[in-house]
C-alpha cells in the first residue's frame, strides 16, 4: 500500500521510484501484483504519468487512513518502549470544547506536561459507545436528566460529575433585547433545535419541556443536526434557540446576541465517563482529581 500511495502521490512511476530510493522495475512489480491480488486496475497509465482509477481512488483514501493509523501505532509503541509521554484520548461534545474542555487541560498540562492528549468531538451517543468499548479513556456528554442516566448506565461505565450547564437564549446578531430575556419571547418565533436521541435526552427533550410548562407556543420549531449547525443559522438571522453556555463563555466567539432567561428553563448537566475502574490508572485519576467547577470547588467523584 505504501508504494501505491507514493506512486500516486508522485504521479509517476519514475519519480515514484526516485523517491522511494529504489530502482522502477521492482516497483512496477509490485504495482502490478498489487493490481493481480485485487483484481482490478488501480492506475490509468499514459506518457505523462499514472492517474488513479475509481477503485485507486478508493484504496489511496482507505490506505491513507490505515497507514496513518499504523504509524501512530508505532509511533505510540516507541514512546511507551523508551518511557516517554503517555497518550489519553477525550471525547467531548461541541459545546464542553468550546471552553470547559481548554480550562481542564490548562490545567492538566501544568500537572503532567508528559501526557499528550487526544481530542474527539463525537456525537453524545457515539462517545457512550466509545467509552462502552473502551476506545477512548474520557467522555464529556451532557445530559437532561443525569439520575435517570446514571440508574441506566451504573454497571457499564463510572461517572463523574462535572456541573451545570446553564441554558440561555440565543438570538440574531441584529437582536435589540437587553438585559434577562423573558422565556415569553420564544412565543411565535422560529426556534432551532438538534435532533434529540431517545438514547441520550438531552437539550431538545430539555427546551421543549420548558415550552410546555410555561405555555409557550413557538411558531416553528425547525429541528437540525446540531447545536454545531444551529449557530450559523441564527448568525444569518434564520431563527433563534436556547443553547446551553458553559461557564458563560463558550458562545462569545460567535456573531450572536446572547442573553439570559427567565423564568430559568433548566440546565444540563455535564458528565465525565470512564471505563469501569479506569480510575486506578493513575494517568486518568491525575485528570479526575482535576474536574472542578468554574469557582474551583471540587466535585464529588461520583454522581
């Protein structure tokens, strides 16, 4: 797969070769073996050089990514072997990225600068798959109803408190509301809102609950794959939403109006997942012991 890849690349087998630090002719063997064992043409070949066919394009995506993969393998192996940094991986949502997450590893870099830390931004329900297959060692979700979470998934991973995340209204940059928006003021507007997941209630099951507690009658609720996909759309006047906020400073980087609500719709809870008796890793607990809300007060470990 790698001669491929540095054939294309290259767009010619000479050149190919040249780079390779090896003769053309064993690479046009290997070319063409390769072609053999798949039983398709990987390459259109002409005097000004080689182009992928539609099944080379295909194997050069797929063999970027696996021969990426494998050199982080060895990569890792490397650094494990001769004592140097230890990798973690974190899932997190959007919206804890936005800022809880850079607060946490400030402060994480100042305690184990030897730890390099990988970040992903997975849907909620794919970072409980992550942690339930033990693919990433931390997930930040947030979540509408943490109790009810916690009774469903106590035997699959540990939990960890991490705080409320309050919501607040979101609106147009051209918006003219100052002060504490009344939650009225969603009445007969078009309200944007992600795809909610019977897996993982969370901020429409939140909102919208809200609404009908309080009476509110939007004109249009338009639904969206997430809150990620919601801020240009009000950004362009579109429509307006209830987001949550973490720490009152994720959404400044946007070109919306941000304003607080009353009566108070709620808040989401952030939670930190582990695999089961991930804890004892002393790489994760230095991380947990870490997990503190915005004035620094230490949470309990567990829910």
């Amino acid at each position: 797969m790698r001669y491929f890849v540095a054939v294309v690349e290259a767009g010619s087998l000479t050149a190919a070769a040249k780079n390779l630090h090896m003769s053309q002719p064993p690479l046009s063997v290997a070319i063409a073996q390769l072609e053999s064992d798949l039983g398709v043409p990987l390459l259109v070949r002409s005097p000004r050089g080689v182009e992928p066919t539609s099944a080379g394009r295909y194997l050069l995506d797929a063999s970027s990514r696996v021969l990426g993969e494998l050199d982080e393998i060895v990569a890792t192996i490397r650094r494990s072997s001769g004592g140097a940094s230890r990798v973690m991986t974190i899932a997190a949502v959007p919206v804890l990225m936005w800022h809880r997450i850079p607060e946490l590893l400030r402060r994480h870099a100042a305690v184990a600068p030897d730890v390099e830390v990988r970040l992903v931004d997975p849907p909620p329900w794919t970072a409980i798959d992550l942690i339930a297959q033990r693919k990433v060692d931390l997930a930040a979700v947030m979540i509408a109803d943490h109790r009810r979470f916690l009774a469903r998934h106590r035997d699959s991973f540990d939990v960890y408190d991490w705080g409320d995340v309050p919501l607040v209204a979101v609106l147009p940059p051209e918006a003219t509301e100052t002060g504490t928006v009344p939650l009225r003021a969603f009445d007969d507007r078009i309200v944007l809102l992600p795809h909610r997941t019977a897996a993982v209630p969370s901020l429409p099951e939140l909102v919208e609950a809200a609404f009908l507690r309080h009476g509110i009658v939007p004109r249009e609720i338009r639904t969206v794959d997430t809150i990620q996909t919601i801020l240009p759309l009000i950004e362009a006047g579109v429509g307006s939403a209830i987001l949550p906020d973490p720490d009152q400073a994720s959404l400044e980087r946007f070109d919306v109006t941000v304003r607080p609500l009353h009566p108070d719709p709620g808040a989401l809870r952030a939670l930190v997942l582990t695999p089961r008796g991930a804890s004892a890793d002393p790489t994760v607990r230095r991380l947990l012991d870490l997990l503190a809300t915005p004035q620094g007060a230490v949470l309990t470990n567990r829910v």
